[in-house]
C-alpha cells in the first residue's frame, strides 16, 4: 500500500461503478474518505443575472449527491459533504483527517483545470500527494491513435480513426467494500435536501421524462431502455423524436455528472447486440457517444477560445446584444410555436430533445443575430445535463464558429417543424394557448383567418405573441 489514507473528492464522477479514481484509491490505501465539496461559486449569478445553475439543474445535482452517500454507505462507507472552494478546504479537511493523498478526476475547461492546479500546488506545500485519472471519456486519452493537439478538427475524421486505431478499455468493477476510517471522520448529516430547498417542485406532466439524479436511476434508465423495453433496436430511427419519454436514451443527463460512465454504456450495448440483436441502431449511439468524446478532446485541444464569441475559427463579432429578444427567446415568447414550445419544454423540465436544441439555437443566432454565448449561457443554467463541453462545442457548431465543415447550419424552422411535428402534437403539448388549433396550422397560426382565431379565442399579441421574425420566408 502507497498511502496509508487518502481522500477522493468526487467531482463529475458521481458513481461508484466503473470509477477508476475510487478503485485506484482503494488500491493504493488502507483507507479511504470520499468527499464532495458544493462549491457556491456554480450557483453564481451570470453577467445576464440568471443563475449559473438553474434550479432543476441542482436538483438533479443534489439528488446524485445523495444517491452516491447512500451508495458509499451500502459499501460501508459514507460521503462527506463540504461546502467552499475546493482548492481552499480539500487540502485541510486532509491535513486535519491525516490523510497522505488526495485522488480525484481530471476535467478539461478553464475553470475546472484551474482548480485543479491550485489544489495541488496547495496540497504539495503541505506534502500531500495527488493523483488524478482520466474518465469521462468512452475513448481514454492515452490510447486516442494523435496527440490531442494533432485532434482532427472534422468529426469524421477523428471518429474514423479511434474506431480504426484505438480500442475502449474494460469497465472498472465495482469496489465490495471501503476501509473508511469511521471513527475519526464525522459524517456530518448536512441536510442538502432542506438547505437547497429540494422540495419546492412542482410535478411535472405526463409524457414527460421525470429525471431523478444519481446512478440508481440511471442504471434503470439504461435497463429500462435497452432491455426491459428492447428500444435500443430501433434509437437510429427514433432519436429525432420531441415529445415521449422513449425516442432516444435520455442518458445524457447522468453522463453529465458522471452519475454512469460512457464505457459502462457501451459494453452494455456490446452485450445487447450478443444477447438481442446487432444493427444500425445499436452503433449510432455509440457514435453519438464518440460525438460527446470529441467536444471534450476539442476542448481541451483548443481551450477558452471555445468560450469566446470569436470561436476556434476566430471569426469576428457582429452579433446582437438585445436583452428584450432574447428575453423573449429564453421564456419561449417568440411567436414561433416551434421555437417556444422547446423553449418551454426546457424551462419546465430542464430538457430538450436534440432536434429541439438545434432549432432555438439555429432561430436565436441565425434569426434572430443575437449572441450565441448568450443561447449557450441560457442552456448551461438550464439544462440538467449540461455537459461544458458538449454545450459550448454544440453551440459553436451552431453559431458558426467552431470547427465544421458545412458552413451555415441554418435551420428552416417550419420545415423542420413539418418533417418532425407534422401535425403539431409537441406544440400542442407544450403552448396550451394554441391546443385548440388543429393539425400543422398550429405551427403558423399567423396564416389562420382573423375570425377562425377568435372563435377559438385566440388573439396574436394578447392570448399568444406575434413572432418575431417573418414567418414568410420559411414557406
Ligand atoms: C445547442 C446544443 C447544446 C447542447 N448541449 C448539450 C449539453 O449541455 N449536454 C449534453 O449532454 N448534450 C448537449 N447537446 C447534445 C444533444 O442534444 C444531447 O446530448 C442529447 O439531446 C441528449 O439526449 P439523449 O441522452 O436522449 O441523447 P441520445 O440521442 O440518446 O444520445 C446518446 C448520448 O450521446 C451523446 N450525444 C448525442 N448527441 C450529441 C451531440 N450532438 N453532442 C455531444 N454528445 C451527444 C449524449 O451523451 C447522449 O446522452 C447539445 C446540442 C445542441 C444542438
């Protein structure tokens, strides 16, 4: 044994199966003390004076926070919860619990990195050792066929050399037991529940996916969906789906923080195609998990430009910077139903389909010319599987500075709305306001006969608003 305690913290690796940090911890020490730190600065207020992390976003949180304690309690173990910054108290709370090590999980954006350099610049200082692991990824960065700086900068490019030249490495197993040195630590019972008012929300719907945090429920989600419910077979023709539970995985949200690992995932799907069956859609999703592995390769490839309004192409800034029209844009007040009815849908939920995310991103910078670091500012303190880097990669995309080759990703918003919503179930769904009009016709209600609105008392620019933009130029 190396150490004779060490601490993990726990960061986006909220999950004790498949968690190299924790086995290799548990290998090297004779006892170990799993932590978390709520650091308040995620729950800062943006220069657009919304929360960084909205409040569906931290109930998601909280809730895998809660769900890793009990895991960890199951192992004999427990998690203590600090709250501060964590390059300020990891390396006492160590000190003052005699620990020699501190493990945790390497991340790739500005702020996270930083934290990490102070961490152990402090924990060196007091002759505390770290050790930090490589593990959001399905693809390792140390088997990747390039250096991350040679990264392809096309998808298909680095897609069709990882799937060539690299492999995806075993899961980890799941610890039996962890030495934790109960009499010394305090497990202080914080009441994350009470203090960050868990209980205020309201329940949602039906036909819409209630997400708990924390990897119980994701591991029943991906039971559920592969085996239970057998639609991982069919994902390539249903995942551009908008209203349901079940039109394509729902797993990013617990991929976000970790809650169940990418390489966990895959080696079910590889069990799947044994035991069930072997077809497109059983590769696409794993090709949409090496879409997520290359926005964090990218990221960390080219670093805060990716945060920049000039983008990794360095393109130059004449946005719009209309506080009214993106207020409008974020409570889904634009008059266009598609737009809105997505909009809302977040909002309520702290979800969107991935068809959905493209269009409002698409209305917000091309449309509407507003900011697209705005768009990805608003979709960070909402959605709950806001990933940094598959967020501020995908908006890039969008707002046409990042690093694809089709240039102008422009969305014909009732086109879209027309191959994917034909007969406007999802904006019936979610604009109560409009239900009453029947079929497509929801979708341009500013084409309905003044009289035909008034019967069904619907009136543009009081009951709904008059969108924004000519609907014209999409027909
Ligand atoms: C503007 C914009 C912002 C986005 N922000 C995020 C974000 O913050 N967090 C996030 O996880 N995804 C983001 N996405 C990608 C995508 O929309 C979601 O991953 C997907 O909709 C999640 O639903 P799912 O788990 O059912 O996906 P599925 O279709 O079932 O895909 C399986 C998994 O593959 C990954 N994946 C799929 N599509 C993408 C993609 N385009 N980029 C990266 N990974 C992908 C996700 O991890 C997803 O869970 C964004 C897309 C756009 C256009």
């Amino acid at each position: 044994m190396k150490y004779g305690r060490s601490v993990v913290w726990f960061r986006n690796d909220l999950r004790v199966r498949d968690n190299e940090t924790l086995t290799r911890a548990l290998a090297q020490s004779k006892e170990v003390i799993p932590v978390f730190c709520i650091d308040p600065r995620s729950f800062a207020t943006t220069n657009l004076g919304f929360p960084k992390m909205g409040e569906l976003r931290k109930k998601f949180l909280l809730e895998s926070i809660l769900n890793l304690k009990e895991s960890l309690q199951n192992l004999n173990a427990d998690l203590i919860i600090l709250t501060g910054h964590p390059e300020e108290i990891l390396t006492s709370f160590t000190e003052q619990h005699g620990a020699q090590a501190i493990f945790f999980s390497e991340e790739v954006t500005a702020e996270e990195v930083k934290i990490e350099h102070q961490l152990e610049k402090k924990a060196w200082s007091k002759g505390i050792a770290t050790e930090s692991f490589w593990q959001s990824t399905l693809y390792h960065i140390d088997d990747l066929p390039m250096p991350v700086s040679q990264l392809p900068e096309v998808f298909t490019q680095f897609r069709k050399s990882v799937e060539k030249l690299s492999s995806i490495r075993r899961a980890e197993d799941i610890p039996k037991t962890i030495n934790f040195p109960r009499k010394d630590v305090k497990a202080t019972e914080v009441d994350i529940q009470k203090e960050y008012g868990l209980e205020k929300f309201p329940s949602l719907p039906n036909k819409v996916m209630k997400f708990d945090g924390g990897e119980c429920s994701g591991m029943e989600r991906l039971g559920s969906y592969f085996w239970k419910q057998d639609l991982l077979k069919i994902y390539k023709e249903t995942r551009n789906g908008l209203l349901g539970l079940d039109y394509s995985s729902k797993f990013s949200p617990w991929l976000a923080l970790g809650c169940i690992s990418p390489r966990s995932i895959f080696w079910e799907v590889k069990r799947y195609e044994k035991e069930r069956k072997k077809n497109q859609s059983t590769y696409w999703l794993v090709f949409e998990l090496i879409w997520r592995d290359y926005f964090r390769f990218i990221c960390k490839k080219h670093g805060n430009k990716v945060f920049q309004i000039e983008g990794i192409k360095n393109q130059g800034d004449s946005w719009r910077r209309d506080s009214a029209d993106f207020q409008r844009w974020c409570e889904g007040k634009t008059g266009v139903p598609f737009v809105d009815a997505n909009m809302r849908e977040l909002n309520t939920t702290g979800f969107m389909s991935n068809r959905g995310r493209q269009n409002v991103a698409s209305f917000l910078v091309n449309d509407l010319n507003i900011d697209w670091t705005w768009g990805a500012s608003y979709f960070e303190s909402k959605l709950i599987d806001y990933d940094v880097c598959s967020n501020w990669g995908n908006w890039m995309y969008v707002g046409g500075v990042g690093n694809d080759p089709r240039e102008n990703r422009y969305f014909n918003i009732i086109r879209q709305a027309r191959n994917y919503d034909r007969n406007g179930d999802f904006v019936r769904f979610w604009i109560p306001e409009l239900a009453s009009i029947e079929g497509f016709d929801i979708h341009q209600p500013q084409e309905l006969p003044a009289n035909i609105l008034r019967s069904k008392r619907i009136e543009l620019g009081k009951t709904y608003p008059e969108a924004m933009v000519e609907m014209e130029k999409w027909m």
